[in-house]
C-alpha cells in the first residue's frame, strides 16, 4: 500500500563523458530523465531525428516483407508473445557494424514494388480476361466495335429474364437498330447491338431508362478468343516471375536476424539522441536531471564512480507545484494488483496506493465469478506454464500472476460450493465413494439450489467493499490533514450505512436490536442533514443541502446491488458446465462414434466454458474494483516512473 518515496537529482561532468554516463543510466534503469530546467539543451535537428525514424520503418518494412516472402509461420501463442532473440551487446554492435543493411533494404523494397507491380498487372488482366470471358465466341476484331461516321456499336448485357421485353422495346422504338445475341446464361445476355450515328442521343437516352449494362472491351485486332488466350499466356509468366522473385526474396531470408538487430540497434540510437536533446550543455559540461528512487541514490553514485571521477550528484527540490513520478511497493505476491490500478490510472503522490486493498476483494470476486475447483486447477497450471515457458513483458506476468491467484480461489470456491468441472458432489463416480463423501461434507452452498444464499453473500460483500472504499477516503483526508472533512464526510456516512444495514438485518432476523438501529439511523440522518451543507451561506441553504444529501443512499444502494452480478456469473459457469456434461452423457450411446462425440463435446465444451468464465470474471471483477470501489475514494492521474532504458523489439541483451 505504499508508494516508493523519490529524489530529484543533477548529476553534472564534463563532456567528454557523457556517452559512457548515459549507458551506466541505460544498464541500471533507475533514472527518469527529465529535460533541465531553465536550460539549453543541445541543438538536434528535426531531419536528424526524421533520418532515424525513416531508417526505422525501412529496416520495418524489409523485415515484414522477408516474412511474408518466408511464409514463416507462428504458433498461436507466437502471435500475442513474439519470441525475442538473446545477443550480448558486443555481439549486437559488432554485427550491426558488419552488416551492409542500406544493400539488403534496398534489395527487398526493389523486389516488394517489382511484387506489387505484377499484382497490380495481375488484378488488371484478371478483370478484362473476366470481361471477355462471355463474349469468347463473338467472331469479330474487337478494334471494330466502334463508332464510325455512319454507325455505332453498343455492347452489354441485360438479365435474361428481361431480355425479350428489352428487345421489343428496342425493335418498337426504332427500326434502324440490329441486335445480335453473343452469349446467353441463367442468369444474363450478352447483346451487340448496331445503330445509326445519327440517333446516338436518342438511343443512349432510350437505353438509360432500361436495365441494359453496357460493356467496354479493350480495343485489340484480335477477336476476344484471341485476347482471351493472350491474356492467359500474360497471367502465366506473371505467375512465374512471381515465384522467381519470391524465391529470391526468401534467399535474402538468412538476412532476417541481422534485420532485426539492426533495426533494435538503430531504436536504440534514436532513443539516446532523444534523451539528449533533455540535457543541459555548456562548453565543458552537461548536466542530466531526472527522478530516482531515494533507496537508489547511492547505489547510483556508486555506479557512475566506476565510470569516472569527474562527475557529481545533487539532490535538488522539485519545482514549485512540480509533482514526482509514482513507483508501486508491494510484497511480492500482492504486487500483480497493481496492473488493475494502473489500467485505472497511476495514483497521485497525495492518495493511497489501492493495489493491496483491492487484492483481497479482485481475488474472492475472480473466484466466485469463476467458482469452479477444475476449472480454478487448468486456470492455474496454464498460468504456470506461461510464466515459466516465456519471457513475458512486465504487464503480461502480472496478468498471468493474477489469473494463477484467480485460479487459486476459484478452486477454493469451486470446493466450498460443490462445483468440479459442471459435476457435483453426488455426481461424482461411485468408484470414489470416499472422496465423494469428503467432498460433500465440506461443501457449505450449492449456488444453483440456494441463489438467496448466494445472493445476500455477493451483497453483502458489496456492502462490506463500499464502506472499506469510504474507510479508506477518510483515511486519505486524515493524512492529508482534513480531519473535519474526514469526520464529516466519511465517518458520518460510515456510521449511517452501518446502521441502516444493521436496520435491515435486525428487521430481516426479527432482532431485539430493531429499536436500536432505528435510533442509530435516526441519529445518523439528523447528523447529515445538519453537517453536509455546512459550507453554503445561509441557513437554509444549508439545511436544504444537507436533507438533499440524503439521495446518496440511492446510489450507494445502486453500487451495492451491482455485486448480485458475482451470483450470476457463479451460477453460469457451472449450469453451463452441467450443460456440457449432461449433452456428452446423450452422445455416448451413438454408435461407433459415440465415444469421441463425448470427449470432443466435454474437452471443447469446458475450455469454451472455461475462457468465456475467466474473461467474465476479469472483467467483472475488474469492473467492480474501477466503478463500485475506486469511486468512493481513488482518482489517479498520477504520472508513472518511466526510467531511461534499453528499447528494444526483438532482442534481449545477455547480462
């Protein structure tokens, strides 16, 4: 619940070792360099900056292309979590050094236009061997199917159903026309019609009010057999020229991996002119100024001693309203809550860090969502598999951190409401009788027979979550030294709450404590109504304000019944589990194929359950935390702790 406490800091030296200053801050991540104050930096040009960039998207470009040239092929898991290639940085500058990467560049973006050349020609010859296609068995030069002084010729098509009123049409509206049928399918006719020069307008006005399409067909002496045949033999060299060139581009494919370091290489060149641009130069010196934990200032100057004498570190205060960046502490095992806060936003300096308060609630809510004891084990297990088979980035192990902590309390619930894979209990094999019995007897709720029971559990923890939220918000005002506010306005509707819930509960029980917590809500009712508006002017404003306070009940009660959702996914995960299980027990009996028709039903039937479950739990319980909890006493806004560090896409450096 903590947020690391941070020192700005000057490191100054002389110039000559500035390169070597900046890679120690590269290699140890614990600097958040900021641009100097009231300083000049070094003057870098926008076309220097613009020359990187342009040389990033070539290198991009080549190697997308080599790819797709390559047709390599990647695993589904592949895709979300592209395997990155392990190099020292001896190796990696050496062979960037080495490698003619301008040649390879310009070999594949030579060979990708001469590619989209021929695809482009392609799609061109397609579409007229297309046209052509019903007009094959029309015998005459298409160079002839022209206007001349005395004549003209029309061709197009017209559905065949309309054709003979089209052609009465025609035949009625003038007789110096003569139609030729070329081609006729289910579907159209294809029509050559010749008329006089003169009654051009008129035919072309009496065509637009039909549903006569007409048709251009490239001008050639060859009849359209003819041009049908060319434009084959055209579209076969177009494909073996294709093939050559994608032959040649997957011989460059043994360039790849050089590609892709040099394009990490040159990030990386980019990113140090950047952080350049932030220090402050003089003649002689620069200075570099930034953030750093407190607990690493001396691990810093330690480090910068090995790589000369001449430098020095200054702690400095921040500008005035300058805020610092934010690091989240937690203990290890809580720290993965921290991605649902900051998927909210980064917290202020001045507020609490909600990722341990929310842990407890994110986790049982996941569980319940999920509540299943086989579906809670598989969520588990392919989380441990995830995170000991790949190097994931840091947003990607918490994710699978929290859904290994998610599958843990899934099958905790799983075995506290008699859920196994959709299978209760009772339905579980009579060959593990014993284990059948011991499950039964730890078995406290079954969410599908007793919903009441669940239900006044998931609003019951919406209860005990939203006071928590308003719990902490007084805190945070304590803190922050608004005591009166933090009394006021967070303990009295602490107290308020909790008495109109023991209200309920005394009524619901038929306690002896009824009349108590009538007096305690009374008491908690007259105490807003005189308090909530107390900063407005008059007394009756105040008074006005304070009764209209009341209507927050309605929305803490609207916040509260959100909880009943944790009900509906719990029951729908394992009604849904039944399902699977009850439609694979009706396909057994097929014949011959029965056996398999029952494992493919139950093993695609409950992964199909179990991703839709988990996705469902996330982002409920997700959605929980941000609207129901956050709201009461969390904003964010804060700016993360961004150190300057390696930028790299395919490659990861070998300490």
């Amino acid at each position: 619940m903590s947020i690391v406490e941070m020192q700005k800091i000057h490191i100054v030296s002389v110039r000559e070792h500035k390169d070597q200053i900046l890679k120690c801050l590269q290699k140890n991540e614990v600097l958040d360099i900021q641009s100097v104050s009231e300083a000049e930096s070094l003057p870098i040009s926008a076309e220097e900056l613009s020359k990187y960039e342009y040389h990033l998207a070539e290198i991009k470009s080549a190697i997308t292309f080599l790819e797709s040239a390559g047709q390599i092929k990647r695993s589904f898991i592949e895709t979300f979590i592209p395997p990155k290639e392990e190099i020292s940085e001896e190796e990696l500058v050496q062979t960037c050094r080495e490698f003619k990467c301008p040649e390879i560049v310009k070999k594949c973006s030579e060979l990708e236009n001469r590619l989209a050349n021929l695809k482009n020609l392609k799609i061109k010859l397609q579409t007229e061997h297309d046209k052509l296609l019903p007009w094959r068995k029309f015998e005459v030069p298409l160079n002839t199917l022209t206007c001349t002084v005395k004549t003209c010729v029309v061709l197009g098509s017209i559905k065949t159903k309309l054709f003979r009123e089209f052609k009465n049409k025609i035949e009625r509206a003038t007789e110096a026309v003569e139609i030729k049928l070329v081609n006729k399918t289910k579907e159209g006719t294809y029509l050559a019609m010749v008329y006089l020069a003169a009654q051009a307008q008129f035919f072309a006005d009496l065509l637009s009010k039909t549903d006569f399409n007409q048709i251009t067909l490239p001008i050639t002496e060859n009849i359209p057999k003819q041009e049908i045949t060319r434009i084959g033999v055209l579209l076969s060299e177009i494909e073996i020229e294709t093939k050559e060139i994608l032959a040649e581009a997957r011989g460059l494919g043994r360039h790849l991996i050089r590609l892709k370091y040099m394009y990490d290489y040159t990030l990386e060149n980019k990113a140090g002119l950047e952080i350049k641009q932030k220090l402050a130069d003089t003649d002689y010196t620069f200075i570099i100024e930034g953030w750093i934990k407190k607990a690493d200032f001396n691990k810093l100057k330690q480090q910068l001693s090995k790589v000369t004498n001449e430098s020095e570190i200054f702690k400095i205060e921040a500008a005035p309203g300058e805020k610092p960046p934010i690091v989240l502490k937690n203990p290890a095992i809580l720290s993965p809550f921290e991605l649902i806060t900051k998927i909210y936003g980064t917290p202020r300096s001045e507020e609490f860090d909600p990722s341990i308060p929310l842990s407890f609630f994110f986790a049982l809510f996941f569980g319940i969502c999920l509540g299943d004891f086989g579906y809670g084990l598989i969520l588990a297990a392919v989380s441990i598999f995830f995170l000991k088979k790949y190097r994931l980035p840091e947003g990607g192990k918490k994710l699978f951190q929290l859904f290994l902590l998610g599958g843990g309390v899934s099958a905790l619930v799983g075995i506290l409401t008699g859920s196994y894979l959709g299978l209760s209990p009772e339905q579980i094999p009579a060959v593990l009788l014993p284990l059948k019995n011991f499950l039964s007897s730890i078995q406290i709720v079954d969410p599908v027979k007793s919903p009441l029971t669940m239900l006044v559990l998931s609003l019951t923890l919406g209860v005990v979550q939203i006071l928590f939220g308003i719990f902490i918000q007084m805190l945070q005002r304590i803190k922050n030294k608004q005591i009166v506010s933090a009394i006021l306005d967070d303990g009295l509707w602490i107290f308020f709450l909790g008495s109109l819930v023991f209200l309920i509960v005394s009524n619901a029980l038929s306690l002896q404590t009824v009349q108590i917590a009538s007096r305690m809500s009374l008491a908690g009712t007259v105490a807003l109504v005189l308090t909530q508006g107390r900063h407005k002017k008059n007394i009756l404003q105040k008074f006005f304000s304070g009764l209209l306070s009341l209507y927050k009940v309605s929305g803490y009660m609207g916040d509260t019944l959100s909880y009943s959702r944790l009900l509906a996914l719990g029951m729908s995960t394992t009604i849904i589990g039944s399902v699977i299980n009850l439609l694979a027990g009706m396909v057994k009996g097929v014949p011959v194929l029965g056996l398999l028709l029952m494992m493919a039903l139950l093993i695609f039937g409950h992964l199909f359950n179990l991703l839709v479950g988990t996705l469902g739990a996330f982002v409920h319980s997700t959605r929980l935390q941000m609207v129901e909890f956050f709201s009461k006493f969390y904003e964010g806004g804060g700016r993360e702790f961004r150190p300057y560090k390696r930028e790299a896409e395919y490659t990861i450096l070998r300490r």
